[in-house]
C-alpha cells in the first residue's frame, strides 16, 4: 500500500514538474510572474492548512 502511495506522488510530481515547465516557456514574462505570484500563495495555504490539520492531532 504505501509503495503504491509514493510511486503516485512521483508520478505527480513529475507530471506537475513538466506541466509547469510547458506553460513557463509558453507564457509572457507578465503572465509568469502571475503564475509565480499565484503559486506561491498556493504553497503558503497549503502550508498554513498543513499546520493546521497537524495541531488538530495533538488534542488526540
């Protein structure tokens, strides 16, 4: 099961990892910065949201 599991996250990754270049070589340099600005604040939610779920396991 957990194999199964990394062998996904790899392959999401590595798919992500080559969607994201296409696109950054396809945009204008206005539109990369968008995206950049967007996908940073992705990550901060995603970490913010991350913490989150991780402090509601301590009260178990």
């Amino acid at each position: 099961m957990r194999s199964r599991f990394m062998s996904g996250i790899i392959a999401g990754s590595l798919f992500g990892v080559t969607a994201s270049m296409y696109a950054l070589y396809k945009t204008s340099p206005r539109q990369r910065r968008r995206i950049m600005k967007k996908g940073t604040r992705a990550i901060r939610d995603a970490s913010k949201f991350m913490g989150a779920v991780s402090s509601l396991n301590l009260f178990r």
